[in-house]
C-alpha cells in the first residue's frame, strides 16, 4: 500500500502525488489531507482513474483509501 501524506499542501499538490502513484500501478493507495477541497479534488480524481473509495475523517484530516 502506497500511503501518502498531503497535510498542509493547497491544491493541486495532494492531486498530484495521488496521480503519481496511480502512474506508478499502485494498487492500493492511502493518502490523508486536511482540507475538504483536497478531499473532493483527489476523491474525484481516484474515482475517474477507476479505484473505490472509502473516506473517514480523524480529526481535522480526511484519509481516502483507493482500491483497484
């Protein structure tokens, strides 16, 4: 599992270091944010790219884990 930390990063960082593991074949991807517009943005992307998403909250961040 590729686990990516994205806190403190403004769009469109998070989106892009989600787009590099999905580049890289990553099968199974964690990657936590701390703003709900990183949330949406790397949720929409993941699901474009063909992965399901689950998405819970710990505190002021979010943690999107993908599976393809």
């Amino acid at each position: 599992m590729k686990k990516i930390d994205a806190r403190g990063l403004s769009c469109p960082e998070p989106v892009v270091l989600a787009k590099n593991a999905v580049d890289a074949s990553e099968k199974q991807i964690e990657i936590t944010v701390d703003a709900q517009v990183s949330k949406e943005n790397v949720s929409r992307f993941l699901e474009n790219a063909g992965y399901k998403l689950s998405v819970k909250e710990s505190g002021d961040d979010f943690i999107i884990n993908a599976t393809k």
